[in-house]
C-alpha cells in the first residue's frame, strides 16, 4: 500500500490531496498520512501543505529497490541493503547461496570500498551508485576478463543514453571523462582449473557528488559535476541491469569479438605512450592494441612488443592522470 501511495505522488508533479489519494486507495487519511511518513524515513521528500496536500521532491530521490524495479523488469534478482562494507565482499557471501546465474547486490553507502592491488576505492556516501553483478557462467575461467570488458561497455552505453555524457574507456577499469575518473570496475573471480564457480562484477559510479576527498579532488569526477543535473540512481541502476542483460547474453553466446568491438568504439584512442607499473618495476611502453582476450598489448622502450593482464599492472599516462 505504501508504495501505491509513492506510485501516485510519482506520476504527478502537482499536490495531492490526502482525501483524493484515501479515495482512490479505499483507506483512511490517517492510514495514508502514516504510509507517508514511512516513505519519509526511507529518503522520500515529500512536501506537505495544509489544504493542498502532499508533493513528493523528485530531485531528491533516495535509492531503493523500489526505484530500481520502477525502471528494470529482467530477470536479475536484486539484494538491496542500507550499508556494507564493500558490495563485492557480500556479492561474494551470496554467490555462495544462490543457484541462480545472475543475481545484483546494491547498497545505499558503501564503508569499506575497494579497488584493484589493495587500492581504496571511496565510496562512503551515498550520491554514488555501489553495486556488484553475481554471475555463473559456463566458460573457461580464462575468459574471465571478458566481464570487465564488457561492463565498461554497459556503463558506457548507459551514459551515452541516459545522461547524454561522452565517457572513455582507460583500459583496463576506469571510465573517464575529460582525463577525470567517473567510474571505476573490479572484477573478482572464484574458480576452478576448468570451472568458474562464480565471477563478481563492481561497479562504482561518482553520480551525485557535490566534491571529492583531498586526495581525489583532482582527478575523480561525478555526473553532477559535469552535466549540472542530479540523477535517479535507481533508473540509473535499472538501465545499467538492461545493459548487463545484454552484455551476459553475449558472453554465454560466445559474442566476445563484438564486445571487444563495442569497447573499442568508448576506448581512448591507442599509441599513448604509458608508464606501465609491475610491481616494483616500472615499464614505459607505448599502446598498440587489446587482444581477442582483452590484455592490453603494447610496445615498450626496447622495441619488444608485449601483452599484460588487467590484474597484473596498473598504468598511468593516459590523459595526464594516475
Ligand atoms: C577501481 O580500482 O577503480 C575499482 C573500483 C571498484 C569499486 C566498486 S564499488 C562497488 C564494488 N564494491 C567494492 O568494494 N568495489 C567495487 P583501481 O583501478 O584500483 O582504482 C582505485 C583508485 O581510484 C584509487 O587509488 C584512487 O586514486 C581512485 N579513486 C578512489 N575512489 C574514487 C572515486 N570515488 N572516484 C574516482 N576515483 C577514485
């Protein structure tokens, strides 16, 4: 009944009168006034004025999986939670659980967010989108690195269409725009030598955020800063669901090279000259290309022409920042 309420306030930008929405609903006033406060404790703003009735602020949105299902109706089944330490660690938890071969785990705020080789990803508040895809593919674990590929894509996609925003793809997680960091992946795996049990895909969004930390100031990004507009996570979450559907369809059907495409298409351009780091060592190289398997490939100082792994190295160069 509550969301029936939300329903009605969501398809309107006018007041309505507590008496219009207890008739429609066939309930008491005081019965609606207390749905109302509960959709307020979960985030809503809804405006109240006497003889004018009830507006819900449609800028304000807070995230739940109500928002989510208003906008996705696939067959991902969704596990929404108030906080987590990191979305990855609890879509591992459920991975563990659940026979389905797609599930997605999202969380309002996020206190421990992690990036690649230990990295700390900040994700402490909750203007960002923090979610993490559950898959159970059927294919060899080495073509494991695929999904990041192909997230990067989704995402694109969903920022193109929906926020009309022209994002980058900096191999191999990080989508950018204008050498700033909008978006950032990481791609977790739990398998055997010939079996994945099962591959978990994070995803972590800058959407709503006024300002950034010191130490990312100058090179994270949100959508707010660059377009000006406050976006709906949950339709946001929505399109990218309808996204990864179709990606995941791709994969199992075996579609890799059109992926590899499509990523090409939102890549940064190739021959940039990098600073590859490898450990302790540190290797300058200039892009070629992504292979049939997604590992960048690249020529470096000494001519010698070689292909590295997303887990293995991070590099820096690209479009000035680290
Ligand atoms: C990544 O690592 O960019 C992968 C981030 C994945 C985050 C998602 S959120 C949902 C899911 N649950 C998790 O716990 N993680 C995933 P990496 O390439 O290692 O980049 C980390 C670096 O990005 C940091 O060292 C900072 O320089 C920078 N950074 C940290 N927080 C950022 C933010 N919010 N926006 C942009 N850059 C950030």
């Amino acid at each position: 009944m509550k969301y029936e309420v939300l329903t009605m306030l969501n398809h309107t930008d006018k007041y309505l009168s507590g008496e219009t929405i207890s008739k429609k609903l066939g309930v008491s006033r005081t019965a609606i006034w207390k749905h109302i406060n509960s959709l307020r404790n979960e985030g809503y703003k809804i405006l109240s004025v006497t003889n004018k009735g009830y507006l819900l602020e449609k800028e304000h949105l807070p995230l739940t999986n109500y928002q989510v299902l208003q906008s996705y109706e696939g067959k991902t089944k969704l596990y929404f939670f108030n906080e987590v330490n990191s979305t990855n660690t609890k879509a591992k938890e459920i991975a563990n659980d659940i026979t389905a071969d797609k599930a997605l785990v999202y969380s309002k705020i996020q206190h421990q967010g992690r990036g690649r080789l230990g990295r700390t990803f900040q994700s402490n508040n909750q203007a960002g989108l923090w979610l993490s895809y559950v898959y159970k593919p059927i294919i060899p674990p080495e073509k494991a690195t695929i999904f990041t590929l192909a997230a990067s894509v989704a995402v694109c996609k969903l920022l193109e269409n929906t926020c009309h925003v022209d994002a980058k793809i900096k191999w191999p997680n990080d989508i950018i725009i204008k050498g700033k960091k909008l978006c950032g992946i990481l791609t977790e795996m739990s398998c055997e030598m010939d079996k994945i049990n099962y591959i978990v895909v994070g995803i972590g969004l800058n959407v709503n955020q006024l300002s950034f930390d010191d130490n990312i100031r100058n090179i994270a990004t949100s959508l707010y800063l660059e377009t000006g507009q406050k976006y709906d996570r949950g339709l946001l979450i929505g399109g990218l669901c309808y996204n990864m559907d179709y990606v995941y369809e791709q994969i199992i059907c075996n579609k890799i090279s059109d992926i590899i495409d499509e990523w090409k298409k939102y890549a940064l351009p190739m021959g940039q000259m990098i600073t590859i780091h490898k450990g302790k060592e540190q290797i300058q190289a200039t892009t070629i290309d992504i292979n049939n398997s997604g590992h960048l490939m690249v020529k470096e100082a000494n001519g010698q022409v070689n292909t590295y792994q997303s887990g293995e190295i991070s590099i820096r160069g690209i479009m000035g920042y680290s």
